[in-house]
C-alpha cells in the first residue's frame, strides 16, 4: 500500500510538512558561560519555543547554551539545531537536539546565516557583527537586545544601508519583533546587487 501523497512508482513528491513550514530563527551571541546575555539568551530561546519556530545557533556554551537550555526547558516544539565550528559532536551543548559539526571553524557563523529566516543578536564581537552584515545583505530580519553589549548594541536601532536593525528592550518583545519583521516578509536587502558599497 503506498504511503498517503506518494504514488507506488514514488514519482510523486510528499507535501511539506509541519516541520518544514516552521519559521527558522537564529540566536547569535558570545560563548561565555555564566554571563547576563546567557540568562537573556535562555529567555529568548523559551519565547521562540512558546512560538513554535525553529532555533538555530552555534551549538556551543554562552548564549548558544542559554538559547538552547531556554527552548529546551520551554517544551519547544520544533528542533533546536547547532551548527558547530568544529569537527565533533560532543563540543555541543547537551541541550541541542540536533548538533552538526561543520568543520569550519569561525566560517561557521556564515552557515548560521544562510540556515535561519532571521535571527535575535545578543552583545557579541567581530564575528556577531560579521554575522549581522551576512544577515541584512541577505535580506533577512535582525532584532538586537539592549543592553547586551558589543555587536548588538553598535548596530541596534541602526540604518545600515537600505536596512534597519531592529532594535528590543527584552526577549519577549524581540521575538515578537523578529515574528512580525517575518509575517511582513519585511526582507530589505542592506545594499542591492551590483550596487557599490
């Protein structure tokens, strides 16, 4: 008996499912452990849970953990993926439900990007900041958290070419935030093809 919207012959595609129609949000930070912006993180990763979106990070500690322990703890719904730097699944948080090692190192933050629809940024370096440059050239909606420091609070509320980082004042209001940039397919490119930077 073939499976329901497959043929016999298996020429004929499934319709996506549940998992697949989910919006993918990233949550990008530091990896310092015990820090304000992990507790931030782990509320974020609870208010992404309670929407029912995927959550995709770097998979390791700090905000990556906090994100992952938050959505985790909050009966997420969806897959909590880690996208690690290195090259072994056991440098994940015990929280991710799906850790893939990529090898890459600090290009790993790249792979985040293109993996997620948006993405909530919390303080961070040079390598968030690069991160939030790969999300606004490619369209994609990012909220910052006030007072998180570093790379969030330099672009948070900031018009960075024909782009606007968005900027919150807690984890709820940036999902909330993130969601609604999503529902308004509100993808403004930072700076278009071929135009000079």
């Amino acid at each position: 008996m073939a499976r329901e919207g497959v043929s016999r012959q298996g020429d004929e595609r499934p319709a996506a499912n549940d998992q697949q129609r989910r919006a993918v949000i990233g949550v990008i930070g530091d990896g310092m452990p015990g820090s304000v912006r992990e507790r931030i993180a782990a509320e974020v990763g609870a208010a992404l849970a309670r929407a029912g979106v995927h959550l995709v990070c770097g998979g390791l500690g700090g905000c990556m953990e906090g994100a992952s322990r938050g959505y985790k703890q909050a009966n997420g719904s969806g897959i909590c993926l880690g996208l690690l730097p290195g090259t072994s699944r056991d440098d994940a948080n015990p929280w991710v439900d799906l850790a893939i090692p990529t090898g890459v190192n600090s290009a790993q933050g790249a792979l985040v990007t293109m993996a997620v629809d948006a993405a909530i940024v919390l303080g961070g370096g040079g390598g968030t900041l690069s991160e939030v440059g790969l999300l606004l050239r490619d369209g994609k909606p990012v909220v910052t958290i006030a007072g998180t420091g570093g790379a969030a609070e330099m672009v948070g509320g900031q018009q960075l070419g024909k782009a606007r980082v968005r900027l919150a004042r807690s984890a709820e209001e940036a999902v909330r935030m993130v969601l609604e940039a999503l529902r308004e397919h509100e993808h403004v490119r930072a700076l278009e093809e071929n135009e000079p930077a």
